[in-house]
C-alpha cells in the first residue's frame, strides 16, 4: 500500500492500480485461460461482412474522461485535516453482503456505548446554556410571572375596578365608519341615463318600425330630430322577438288582404298547418326507417305473430300515417284473427263509425271474448244499447264476473236485483256478486243469501265480515262476536290461514265504512293471533301506533282496551291510551279512563295529575281539588302533587292557599324546585323581600341548585336594582355550578349592560374553558363580538366554533346569515350538511326562503321545522309572524291553533317572554302574539 497514490485514497471510485506498472510476469487474461494475443494480421477478418453481430462480445463505451472526477465531492465542508475528503473507501457497486452488515451493527453498538458516556455531560450543558440565555431574553410571560402571584390578594371588587381597555386604534381607522363613502356609478349606469328614455315601438297599424330614441313616431311619414344621443345599452332580446312576431303577423295581415289570384292566405290555418308538419315522435327519421324495415321482416318471418301487427300500427301512428296504421291492423285481423289484442287495437285505431263494424266482426269471429264485448258497449252512447250488448255478451259468456258487474251496473235497484240473483247461480264462487245481492236484500233475505254464499265459498272471510257488519247495521250487537269467532275457527278448519295484518286491515276499513263494533269485535279475535307471550304488549303498542298513523283511532282504542285486560297493572300502558284519549277522544272518554288507571296503579303520579287538569279545564274546580287530595294519600310528600296543588290554587287567584301548601311543602318535602316555586309566587305578588329571604333560604339547603342561583341574581339586578350583589351572587353560583350556561350567560349579560364588553368576553371565555364543546357559549361569544361592531373577530370566532363542534346548528343558524347574502344558500346548504335534523338550522333555511321571497318554499320549511320539534317556541313566532304577513285568515289561525295544541316552551325568543316575571299568569297565545308582534321579516 506503500506504492499507492494519494488519489486514490483520496476518491473512492478510482482504482489504486490506475496509473501503476504491471507486475512482472502478468499476462492479461490468464485467469479464464489465455496464453497470449493474436492480432489480424495473423489470421485474417474475425467475420463476413454480412455477419450478425454477437451481443455477448459487445465493446464496452469508453468512458467520458472526467467521470471519475466528477463524481468526487471536493467541497471544503467535505475536507477533514485529519481524514482528508469524506466519503467511502470502498465502491457503491460493491456487494453489502452479512460481513459488512455485522460490522456496521458492530460500529453502531461502540458509537452507541461512546455516546452514552457523553450524554450526561451533553445534557447538563445545554440546560447552562438554555438557562443563561432564559436570563439574558426572558418570555413575556416569565416577565410577568411574579404579577400574576400576586393576583391571588386581588379582591373582586378591586378586579371590577380595572377600567377597560379604549380603542388603540388610529384616528383615520376608528373614524373609517363615520365618514361618508363615495362609490363611482358604473359606465352602465351612465350610459342608459344619457340614453333618455329610449322606446322601441312598433305600430302595427301604419305597418311601419319606427326604432328612434327618445321619440315614438306616431304617424307614418313624419321627421324626427335627429340631433339626439344614441342609446349604447345592451339590446332587449326580449322586445327584438316581439317585434319580429309583430312584423310576420302584419305581412300574414297583408297576403289574406291581397285579391289578386290565388294569393289569399289564411293566417290561423297557415300557422297550424306549420304546427302539424312538426313530427310528433321526436327521433330521427333513419331510426323509423330501420323499425320499419325490422317489423316489416318480422311480419313476414311469423305472420301469426299478433305483437308484431301491433308494433307496426303503432309506428305508422306515431308518424303520423294514421290510414297506414289502419291498413296493417285490419291486415293483421284477418292473418290472427282469433287474437283479442289486434282486434282490440283495430278497434282503437278506426273511427266510431268504422270501430262498431270492426267490433262486430270480431264478436261474430270470437263470442267469448269479454273485453271485446266490454268494447262494444263502450263505443255504444244510450244506456239502452249498451244494456242490450251486455245482454248478449252474458248469452256468449255466462260465467264471466267481469260482465255481471258492468251490466248491473247500468240496471235501476229492482232489475238489478234480478240481475244478481241469476250472476249467482251462473258464479256461484264470486264473492263481489254475493255481497252485492245482500245489500239489495232486505235484512232477512240478505242473512239466507250470505248463508248460501257461505256454503259455496267457506274460505272466505269477506262472507263472514259483511254478515257482522248486517248484524250492526240491525242492532243485533251480540251476533258480532259470534259471528266473528265462528268465522275463525271455521275458517281454520278449512285450512285458510290467519293472517293478522290482512285481518287488522278489514278492521281499519270496517271503522272508516261506520261498522264501530265490528272493528273493534275483528281487532279482539286477531290482534292477538301469531304474537308471542313475552312479546304481546311490545308488538300491541305498535300495532295501536300503526293504527293511529292510519287514522283508525277506534281500531287503536280498541287495542288499548285489549291490552289493559290482559295487563290491567301496567303503567305505561295507561299512560299511552290516557295520552291517546286526551289527543283523539273526548273528556269523558279521558276522564273514565283515567278513573280506572288509578285505580290499577295508584302510585301513578302522572296519572292523578292528568285527571286533575281535565277536571281544571273543564271547570271544576273542586273537582280536581278533590283529585289531588286522593292523590296525596296515595302518594304522600310527592313534589309533582303538591306543585300541582299550588298551580291550581294560584291559577285561580287562590293565593293564600297556594302560600300554605308551598310552607307545608317546604316543611314536608323541601326540594330546590318547591323553594323556587316559592321564590317565583312571592316575586310575581311584588313581595320582593319575601322571595329574597325564601330564595337565600334555599340556597343554605341546596346550594347546587343553578335556577335558586339565577332567580337570586335577577332578584339583585332587576327587582333590588343591587348590581354589585348580583354579579357577586353570579360570580359565586359560577364556582359552585361550573357546568350551568345560563349562569354564565347572565354574569356575561350583566356586564354587557355595563357597557363593560372586555369582561363578558372574559366571562365567556373562562365558561368555555369549564365547559368546552358547548354551542351556546360559542354562540355568546359570537353575538358578543357583533354587539361591539367586531365583524371581523366574530367570523374568525365562528370559523373556530365550528371546528370544535362541526355539528352544532345553533351554530350553522348563525352562520348561514353572518354570511354575506351571495353566500347564504352555500352556507346553508354545508349547515344541512352537518345538521340535517336540527331545528334551528331548519327555521335558518325557513327564514333564508322568506328574505328570498320564496313564500311557498317558507311555508314549507316552517311546517317541516315546527313537525321535527313542536317544542320549539321560536319556530312558532317565526312561522305565525310569516303567515300574518303573507298568508290568509285561515292559515294564521291553524298555526295558532297548533301552536296552542303543542304548547313550547323553549326558545331564546320565546322564553324572553314565558320567563318574564310579569307574564306568569299568560297562556301560549299570548307569548305567541307578543313574539309575532315585536318581530321584525328577515333581510
């Protein structure tokens, strides 16, 4: 290695050989046999001329002659004093084989142990030098490390004082809003104001175009100034078209007035003749060449093939050759003329006159075929001879049912009777006929006349049916039962099976046909047919459901009352078929239902409650007094019962009796909700002090309770006018209810009202952090940022709202009219995207369609958002508002008629007025007008 060049050494893909002396002795090639070289001259040409060349011998390419340099990286950042230039000894082209591999992994475990000695020591001086450089530039944060200790001896009423932070802004940009701005009109603008009043007009009288702007020519013949501006607007396309309509009807004008020849032309046939070469097919005319061509090898591939008559007529109509269509149907009448369709469609094709005969033709060649006949009597105008063609059809075809109900159907009652009683005896087995003679019998024939049918068809149980619904209609009310149970046990018996949805379903039309009982008789054998024991009551509620979305609320009542016999102690099933009394029976119905349920489950609270206010509604008072007091010995100490009592006192202007059973609720069963009824009876009769000692009374014993909280807060702020104590009450009622967001939407409000908007931001902000994910403190945070007049910071907070709940529609509602309106519809249709079911976003999308103006897409929407949550009071005022509006008297009363059904209750608009102390004694109604009234359309 002594004799090695330093280039060598140096690159690693020069070889250290190059440049060097052979050894002696070596002949190149003696190790894969050569002993030597021979040149040409010695033996001659290697190959012929014409020779294929041998791939395997190829001669290598020479080399470009500064490869090898410049593959050498010589840069100085790649010089080491003591190593030279970096790189590898070794060629790329070397094979990496398990020795290398096991080598480097070796290397790899010294470097390894190596640098763990070094790593404490690495470790320690980069926190010095981390440290120093912490000393020398500290974090702002780290500069106010030691204030914000000190926070912590902060009183509140010292944080309150902190003024707040003033506009920082320039003059020029904090009175941007003030100064007026000047926008420049469009070149449109003024190019139609110079214009004038441009008129294009036409006179179809004189016959002449006068086009001139600024001037209508009113008699042919006159001069205009012409020193006047030319309009450069863009042309009315619109007005050019009528003009152009105008001119070809004065030039039809002008030909039907020439009398010279031939010349006179009809203008109204002239233009219908050019609406009758339209072709009416619509394709292309090579297309019907081809079908024709098809049809045409068809007919004569299988000339007894009556589709291809058909197809062939068909096509020759739809043309437009009518007389063709004609010619190929009577020609395919004669090679098929046993087939009832290519005769019924020759009959189609041909005019009345010729139909009659071709109908003629085809009974006398086909007797038996019934729609022939049917076609026969259609094409007939007097009943008489339409009559008298039936007649002769049923001699042809007796047992045709099809023909029996269209001739007894052109029959007066008595004839008809006749008429039924020979279709029976020629179709005994058609049920349609026997049921149609019953009804024409009287009571005692129609009995022996569904006997009979019975006997020729005893599996069918439409027979059994109408023979229950006679019984009814005959007020023989115990016959139903029998002859219901009889129908299905002999039905059974006859191998018919039971099915219970077609059975349920004759129930639904019995009830709707006026058979009452008969529902209900069919809906007890059945409803229990095929329904496992453990599985009745579940599959009988959906059955009353399914019936109920039917409009078959007997047929519902009449599970009900099934299945309370079978499980007289199960409350949800009172508490169903109470709630389906109340919605779809009368007041006795619910109150004798109501009755038996406490009855059965005394401890029922619902059930007592419900009792109580149909009494109260009707009137009778004591009666639903008398209701509670067994309601309180059947459930003692029971908060709903005794919160009831005192709505019913307080709701007829019995107060002091409301007083004395809230204090002996407050002795027996004291519960937050009983000291805020309390709080809220006291402050609604002016005895402020009073409810402020009750409310402070029941913060002591729960003082968890959000709403004892809140009312003690609006009893500060509105009632005592103390804003120091009730930010104080907010502020404590925050820490000890972290999770209550109207609690902290009122500390934020208080603040507002204070004009103190950089505190409500911070209010909201710290409830966002207490309670992340929450759309409605996102929502505040929002709408704080507008009140400020901070457009700009409410999108960026919205835009960061929606990443943290990308499903929220209270916060897509906003979104959609923060929106700049080009972008509303986009905006609405991504909120739909996330939020397909949520109210909000659908009364967002209702009031988007009313801005626009698309009133009957409004009344849609508005309908869909108030069936998705009829709870939704803000959906009501919106919807009622539209329709005082732009709706009729009717419209406006079925949406207060609904709204007063539903009875919301939720709503940021609607609890402004149900929550406000001085409306405590309103209805729905009134918070409706009040909402209606004080609401402005959307823009």
């Amino acid at each position: 290695m002594a004799n090695v060049p330093a280039a060598a050494l140096v690159n690693k893909q020069r070889r250290h050989f190059i440049g060097m002396p052979a050894p002696l002795g070596y002949v190149a090639g003696v190790g894969r046999g050569a002993t030597g070289f021979t040149t040409r001259s010695d033996i001659g040409p290697a190959r012929e001329a014409t020779d294929v060349s041998d791939e395997r011998h190829q001669v290598p390419a020479k080399k470009k002659k500064d490869d090898d340099e410049d593959e050498v990286d010589l840069n100085e950042s790649n010089f080491d004093e003591f190593a030279g230039y970096g790189g590898s000894l070794f060629s790329k082209h070397d094979p990496y084989e398990k020795d290398d591999e096991e080598a480097d992994e070796i290397y790899q475990a010294i470097d390894d142990r190596m640098d763990e000695k070094r790593k404490q020591y690495r470790e320690e001086r980069f926190k010095r030098e981390i440290e120093k450089y912490r000393q020398e530039r500290p974090k702002i944060q780290q500069q106010f490390s030691d204030l914000k200790r000190d926070l912590d001896a902060v009183s509140a009423e010292e944080w309150n004082a902190i003024p707040d932070v003033g506009d920082s802004r320039n003059r020029k940009k904090r009175l941007a809003g003030l100064r007026e701005k000047y926008t420049p009109i469009s070149d449109r603008i003024l190019a139609n104001s110079l214009g004038g009043g441009v008129s294009s007009t036409i006179n179809p009288s004189s016959g002449l175009a006068s086009v001139i702007p600024g001037m209508q020519s009113a008699i042919p013949g006159t001069m205009t100034n012409i020193g006047m501006l030319t309009p450069t607007g863009d042309l009315d396309l619109r007005k050019i078209g009528q003009a152009r309509n105008t001119l070809m009807d004065l030039k039809l004008k002008q030909s039907s007035d020439s009398v010279t020849g031939q010349t006179v032309v009809d203008p109204k046939g002239y233009l219908t003749d050019l609406q009758s070469m339209i072709p009416t097919h619509g394709g292309d005319i090579n297309d019907v060449k081809k079908a024709r061509l098809l049809l045409k090898s068809v007919r004569e591939t299988n000339p007894h093939h009556p589709p291809a008559w058909i197809a062939s007529a068909r096509l020759e109509e739809v043309t437009g050759k009518v007389q063709a269509a004609r010619n190929l149907i009577m020609k395919g009448c004669e090679v098929c003329p046993k087939s009832e369709d290519v005769w019924l469609e020759a009959i189609r094709l041909q005019p009345p006159e010729e139909a009659k005969k071709v109908v003629k033709l085809a009974v006398s060649q086909n007797p038996a075929y019934v729609r022939i006949w049917i076609k026969a009597a259609e094409l007939e105008v007097e009943a008489r001879a339409k009559r008298k063609v039936f007649r002769k059809a049923l001699e042809a075809i007796p047992n045709s049912v099809r023909l029996w109900k269209a001739a007894v159907e052109l029959e007066e009652p008595f004839d008809a009777k006749v008429l039924l009683s020979r279709a029976v005896e020629c179709c005994p087995t058609s049920t349609e006929l026997w049921i149609a003679l019953a009804r024409l019998e009287n009571y005692e024939n129609a009995r022996r006349v569904l006997n009979k049918a019975r006997e020729h068809i005893p599996t069918d149980r439409q027979i059994w049916i109408t023979a229950a619904k006679l019984e009814e209609a005959n007020g023989n009310e115990k016959m139903i039962d029998k002859i219901i149970g009889r129908a299905i046990s002999s039905l059974t018996s006859n191998g018919v099976e039971i099915n219970k949805e077609m059975w349920m379903k004759e129930a639904m039309d019995a009830e709707k046909g006026g058979s009452i009982l008969t529902c209900q008789s069919l809906i007890r054998h059945v409803v229990g047919h095929g329904v496992e024991e453990e599985d009745r009551k579940d599959t009988w509620l959906e059955d009353a459901d399914h019936c109920i979305q039917q409009q078959a609320p007997e047929c519902a009542r009449a599970i009900y009352a099934h299945s309370l016999s079978i499980f007289p102690g199960k409350k949800s099933i009172w508490i169903k078929a109470a709630y389906f009394e109340k919605d779809h029976g009368t007041r006795d119905s619910l109150e004798s239902l109501l009755q038996k349920a406490v009855g059965h489950c005394p401890k029922a609270e619902v059930l007592w409650l419900m009792g109580a206010k149909s009494k109260w509604l009707a009137g009778d008072v004591p009666a639903a007094r008398s209701i509670l007091q067994l309601a309180f010995k059947a459930n003692p100490n029971s908060e709903e019962i005794w919160l009831a009592a005192v709505k019913l006192e307080s709701e007829n202007q019995e107060y002091t009796r409301a007083r004395k059973l809230l204090a002996r609720a407050r002795d027996s069963a004291p519960t937050s909700r009983v000291f805020m009824k309390s709080t809220k009876l006291e402050w609604a009769l002016n005895n402020i002090q009073e409810a402020y000692s009750l409310v402070k009374e029941g913060l002591i014993q729960f003082k968890d309770s959000d709403k004892l909280w809140m009312m003690k807060g609006q009893l500060e702020q509105f009632s005592l006018k103390q804003i120091e104590l009730a930010r104080s009450t907010y502020t404590e009622g925050t820490k000890t209810c972290p999770s209550s967001i109207p609690l902290w939407t009122l500390l934020a409000d208080l603040e507002l009202s204070l004009k103190n908007t950089t505190k409500a931001r911070s209010v909201i902000e710290k409830a966002r952090l207490r309670n992340p994910k929450n759309p409605e403190l996102w929502l505040k945070s929002i709408r704080i940022e507008l009140e400020a007049g901070m457009e700009d910071i409410a999108a960026a907070v919205l835009a960061r709202s929606l990443q943290e709940c990308p499903n929220a529609g209270l916060l897509w509602s906003e979104a959609i009219f923060m929106a700049p309106r080009p972008q509303r519809k986009t905006k609405s249709v991504d909120a739909l995207k996330h939020s397909e079911h949520d109210p909000n976003v659908l009364l967002a999308v209702s009031k988007l369609f009313w801005s626009e103006r698309k009133l009957q897409k409004c009344r849609d929407w508005f309908a869909r958002t108030v069936k998705l949550e009829p709870d939704f009071g803000d959906a009501w005022i919106h919807f009622y508002k539209f329709e005082l509006l732009h709706g009729t008297p009717e419209q406006q009363e079925d949406v207060k008629r609904r709204c007063i059904a539903a009875e919301p209750r939720h709503g940021p608009m609607w609890c402004k007025y149900s929550k406000d102390i001085k409306n405590w004694q309103e209805k729905t109604e009134f918070f409706l007008l009040a909402g209606a009234n004080n609401l402005l359309p959307p823009t």
